[in-house]
C-alpha cells in the first residue's frame, strides 16, 4: 500500500481499500476465488476516490497539499529531470536545507531549479526545518537566478512552504530584506522564468520564489496570502476555524486560475499525486518542456515587459473621482 | 493628576491603543506616563517623557514634511473592491466602510507630489488607522503608481510605512502587491532615481518583505516596531523568551538592517539633506 497517512475525509476509500488488502490475504486454494469481488470493490474504491476528490473543499485540498506523501521538489526534480547538481549555500552565512536548488537538464537543455524542500520522516522534517526557508534560503536562491543569468539559463522553481521561518535569527539577519531581494531581483532577471506551486504556497516565503513569467500550480495545491489557520486566530479569534478560513481565502488552484493569479493548473491523478506520482511528474514535465518552449520564443525586452505588466496589472479596486 | 491616574487604571481605556484620548491628558503606552496632550502635540506627537513616537495620520505628516502649500495628492478617488466577497466575523465591505468612514479616506494610504525645501518628491504615505495599514490592491496601485510618476518626472520618492502587512481580506490579491510594488521599485533603480523608505511604527510582514525594506537609504522612527513575523507567532515557534528590544528600530540598526534612525523632529531636515545629496 503506498499511502499509509489517511486524510480524515478518505476513510470511505480507506475502508473499500482495507477490505480490498484483507480479501487478498484470505488464503485459498483456487488462484482466482476472489477474482470478481476484488475487481469490483478496486472499481468501487476508485469511484469513490475519484468522487471525494472531484468536490474537495479548500480545506480539504489544504491537507492534500500538506499530505506528507506528497511528492516534494527533491522528488519532482529527480524525476522530471535528466541529470541534476545540487548547489549550495548563500555564501553569506549558512546552507539553508529547507531552500534547495541546482543546474540540471530537461529535455537535454541546461536549466537552473530552486524550490522549498520538505522533509518526510521525523528526522528529515527538522533538517529541513519543515520546509520554511531562513534568509539563507533566499539569499541561495537569487544567488542560483543570477547565475542562471550569466549564463543565460532558464530558471524553474519549486514552491512548497508553510512559509518563510519565523524566528529570532531569521529576523536578526533580515528576513523581510532576503525575501523583498529575491522578489525585485526576480522582475528584472533576464531569463525565462517558470515557478510552480507544487504543494503548499505560504505566503511571501513563497512568492519569493514566485515573480514568473509562467506560473503553474498543481491541481491540490494551495497558495495563500496566509495559512487558514493563522488566518482564523486573528480574524475568527479562534485558530480551529482554518476551514471556514480557507474557503473565505480563495486558496486553491481554480480560484486563482479565475483570478488570473496563475496561468495553468497542471493536473494530478486521482487521488492526488502522492497516489501515483509518476502520473504527476510526467503531466508537469509535459507543461514545463511546452512552457519552456514558449517562453524561448520571446526577446529578453519581451520576456521582462510581459512579467512587468503580468503583476503590474494584479489587483482590484475603482477608480473614483 | 491623581484624579487622571485613577480614571486610566480604571481601566476606561481601550487595549492596545498607543495614544489614548482622554480629554486633555493622554496616556503613553511606551512609559506609563501621563501628559498634557497639547504638549506632546507641540512636540509632533512625541512623547515628552521617553521620546515614543506616536502613531500620527498621514495628512499630519505629510503637513510636517510638505513645504506649506505645496503638497498636491494623486489617486485620491482610487477605491477598494471586495474582490473575495470576504467574510469573517464581520464582511470586508463593513470594516473597510467603517475605516473609510473614521479615517475620510478611500484606503490607507496619501500619495501625491510636493516640495521638501523646495525638492520635488514623490510621497506616499500610510494611514495605520486604516484597516490597520494592511495593503490590498489599492495601496499596491497607489505605490506602483507614485512610483510610475517618479519615473516619468524624474523625482525621488519618499514612503512613509506603518502597516500590520498584507491585507488578508483580499486573498491572494494582496500578496500579489508584494511582487507589484517590489517590480516598479526595481525599475526606479535602474532609472538611477533616490528611494528613501521610511519606517515608523508598526512596519510588518508583507510590507516590509516588499517595497519597504528595498530603499536606497531605509530610516525608521525611534523604537518602531519592523519585522517580518509578528512576535506572537515568533513566540509560538521557538517557544522562547524573546531578545529585549527585539524588532525594534534600535535592534534593526545594531543587526545592519536600516541606515538610521531619524527623530520626528529633525525628518524633514535629514530627507532634504540626503535628496541633494544623491541627486
Ligand atoms: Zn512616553
């Protein structure tokens, strides 16, 4: 069984799977005794599976995102990618291990990709530091975009983070200037630049990998100015309300796609692609090699006017008098 | 006084407010001490005790910068929506009509042109008493927009922030703003035009993560609370005690992080000093 970590909206789909697990450890003589029974419960299970998933609510597509099977930028890059080196380091300070990012090749082209990285056992989450970058992290990532650039290197980024850390040294060595860097840094690099929402998009700690000129996201992703719960504790007064939060948020990706904050959802199995992966890997290897494709088409003038007025134009407001 | 002292304690006061009202007299919540409100008001705002810079509006100071007569506003019909129809224990629709209505403004921001001893700036700057100065669509376009007409009349620009950070009603909308502002902010750089960003009390989260922490030359006002996180979430994460004056001006300058800190009264003589400076 691949996914042992159930969300609490799946237990029907959990009880067809585990009576699927037990009927085919009956013991039997006849090879096929349960041949018909088991392939009509796998086809009940994937109905049921494919239903649940089909009328998700925020809240719910927030714990998909969160789901600690999920496949994490490490997971996306070692699969969608040829060959990749990993870079290290801000050269200021530290290595931050909850900020990756590397040269590697796609389609036999050389590229630059940055993304959040989470950790999944007990051990790994803290080497990652649950995935939320200190100023180090972002410090390596503008440094990797500005190599991308000397060498005229596509940049593709990852984004999957509860948000940039929040913590005294995070503070003490500026937080707040490393992602504000990496953002205007980002508008005016002089390659093409792809970010995708892979997981879950935390606030500035995630826009600042974010100022694309094509930005993806996959189908049960979300992407926040704020995490519902955090958003419940100071609207609501009461952090246990993160469900009506996320709806009243607008986190997931069809939202977003109405609101023309990002310009493809890149679609996931059913279920999720912590349930078959390689599903999701080959879909967004797919939109990032057309993606790609697209953007090479465009002179560097093109390229940096079109991502100006892309956020320029974001926002909603009247013009009185 | 002791009459003042008791009605304070009394507790008829509202929590967290820095100046509190009370008639004649005001409470500064930065050292307890009680003073004659036409007092501090003659010092600026200023608290003639420890010298806590009050939260002032932004046509205040904007009067306290601004040659007299020569402060012309942009933008000032630009209004919010309700993009999300936002709801929480109360509707955006109702908070923001009720800001607008106690503050007179559209949004919680000033923005406009006007001479610092006779300088030409492009000024935008925030009305905390909005909404908290929390930054939605329209102070996004307000700040891409000053910045614009700094762009096109060659001019510095000068933003005052104090604000709690992005504005939550608006969603994603709002954390958009961060991207928008940092974008045209980088274009005045390469225009080779002054950007003097000014941070008075509370500068936080997605403002200062933006524009507000990318000035050519960054100043805050004494003890002004400027961050990222705030420190209850801060708290909650480690779990420890925080550093005394932490994500205070004077902290921030100790760790490099701004220029200088500026006293209220001498702001307007340090801005008009550093804009002939670099122009
Ligand atoms: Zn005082």
């Amino acid at each position: 069984m691949i996914n042992r970590h159930w969300l609490d909206f799946e237990k029907p789909v959990v009880d067809l799977e585990k009576k699927i697990e037990e009927l085919k450890a009956y013991p039997t003589d006849e090879p096929d005794a349960h041949k018909s029974e088991l392939v009509k419960l796998e086809k009940k299970a994937n109905t049921v599976l494919k239903d649940l998933y089909s009328k998700l609510t925020p809240w719910q597509v927030t714990k998909v995102a969160r789901h600690p099977a999920r496949p994490y930028t490490l997971d996306y890059v070692r699969h969608i990618f040829d060959d990749f080196v990993e870079l290290h380091g801000d050269r200021c300070f530290k290595d931050d291990k909850a900020l990756v990012g590397g040269l590697a090749t796609i389609n036999g082209e050389s590229v630059v990709v940055i993304g959040q990285q989470k950790g999944r056992k007990a051990k790994e989450m803290g080497y990652r530091n649950w995935g939320m970058p200190n100023p180090e992290g972002y410090r390596k990532a503008v440094r990797l975009m500005e190599l991308a650039e000397r060498f005229g290197k596509p940049v593709l980024t990852f984004i999957d983070t509860p948000g940039a850390y929040p913590g005294v040294g995070a503070e003490e060595r500026g937080q707040s200037e490393a992602i504000a860097a990496s953002l205007m840094r980002m508008s005016t690099l002089k390659v093409p630049l792809i970010a995708t929402v892979i997981g879950e998009g935390g606030s500035g700690g995630a826009l600042a990998i974010g100022v694309a000129d094509r930005v993806l996201m996959m189908q049960f992703s979300t992407y926040s100015v704020i995490s519902p719960e955090g958003c419940a504790a100071i609207l609501w007064k009461d952090g246990t309300k993160a469900d009506m939060a996320a709806k009243a948020l607008r986190i997931n990706a069809e939202e977003l796609k109405r609101m023309g904050v990002i310009d493809k959802i890149v679609k996931e199995p059913v279920g999720g692609a912590h349930r078959a992966p390689q599903v999701a890997f080959k879909n967004l290897k797919a939109e990032l090699v057309a993606t790609l494709k697209k953007l090479k088409t465009l002179s560097t003038e093109e390229l940096l006017d079109a991502r100006y007025e892309k956020f320029r134009n974001i926002g909603a407001f009247v013009e009185g008098k | 006084m002791e009459w003042i002292k008791k009605n304070l304690l009394a507790g008829n006061i509202q929590k967290n407010a820095k100046k509190f009202p009370l008639g004649l007299w005001i409470k500064c919540e930065s050292c307890n001490g009680i003073i004659y409100k036409k007092e501090a008001e003659k010092k600026l705002d200023v608290c003639p005790k420890c010298q806590y810079h009050f939260r002032i509006s932004a046509h205040t100071r904007i009067n306290i910068l601004i040659d007299p007569g020569t402060f012309q506003e942009h933008d000032a019909g630009v209004e919010p929506l309700d993009p999300i129809e936002f709801k929480d224990l109360k509707k955006y629709r109702d908070r923001m009509k009720a800001s607008q209505k106690s503050t007179g403004l559209k949004d919680g921001i000033v923005s406009g042109d006007g001479l610092i001893n006779g300088k030409r700036v492009m000024i935008a700057v925030f009305e905390f008493s909005f909404m908290g100065g929390s930054m939605g669509s329209v102070i996004g376009e307000k700040i891409t927009r000053i910045v614009e007409a700094a762009l096109n009349h060659r001019c510095p620009v000068i933003i005052f922030s104090s604000s709690g950070g992005a504005r939550m009603q608006e969603g994603i909308l709002s954390l958009m703003q961060m991207a928008k502002t940092s974008s045209v902010i980088a274009r005045l750089k390469e225009a080779g035009l002054p950007y003097i960003s000014v941070l008075t009390d509370p500068t936080m989260g997605g403002v200062t993560a933006s524009f507000a922490m990318l000035g050519d030359i960054i100043m805050a006002e004494p003890k002004a609370l400027i961050g990222f996180a705030g420190q209850r979430v801060i708290k909650e994460t480690i779990r420890e005690k925080l550093p005394e004056g932490f994500q205070r001006a004077e902290y921030l300058l100790d760790h490099g992080m701004i220029d200088m800190i500026v006293e209220r009264k001498s702001m307007k003589e340090t801005l008009s000093k550093l804009i002939t400076m670099l122009t």
